[in-house]
C-alpha cells in the first residue's frame, strides 16, 4: 500500500498518542505496554517498601487495586485486541 504524499508543516510519525493509549503504525501497542509494565513495577517496588515498613495487609492491598489495577485497566477495552501474545503475557504476570 503507497501513503499519500504528506501535507506540507504536518510530520508523518510512526505511532500516536490518544488519550494516553500509544498506537504505533502497525496496529501495535508494545509501545503502551512497556511504560504501564514499567510505572506498576515501580509502584509494586514502593508497596514492598511500604510493607517492609509496616503498612497492613489491608492497605497494601488497597493501594494495589487502586494504583496498579487502574493502570492497567485504563482503556483496556480500546487496546486489548491489539496487544501481541507476548505483551498479554508480560501484563498478567504483573497480576499475579
């Protein structure tokens, strides 16, 4: 498939952010994927400290669903069917 010649003071880009879900050119959204991955893996690490220091059972877990789960839920529905097998693999291993 040709693209069409670019508008003049337009730049073609490769992948495009829309209300905060990065789609790249190929339909493809390991480019989301991997920030999510990385801001819940800071957040757990925070949660383990916060454990470590005292927190109840009860709290952590509440920070977890409200922070970590609402990361990855945001927009789900949108970019689901677009993440790769190995991308699905890496989100749900943030789960358990």
């Amino acid at each position: 498939m040709q693209l069409p010649n670019p508008l003049d003071g337009i730049p073609r880009v490769s992948s495009i952010k829309i209300l905060g879900v990065t789609v790249s050119s190929h339909m493809s959204v390991s480019e989301h994927v991997s920030p999510v991955i990385g801001r819940c893996a800071q957040t757990m690490h925070a949660l383990r400290i916060l454990r470590s220091q005292g927190l109840c059972r009860e709290a952590v877990h509440r920070v977890y669903s409200s922070s970590i789960i609402g990361k990855l839920l945001y927009a789900v529905s949108s970019w689901w069917g677009f993440a790769s097998a190995a991308d699905r693999q890496r989100l749900q291993a943030i789960l358990r």
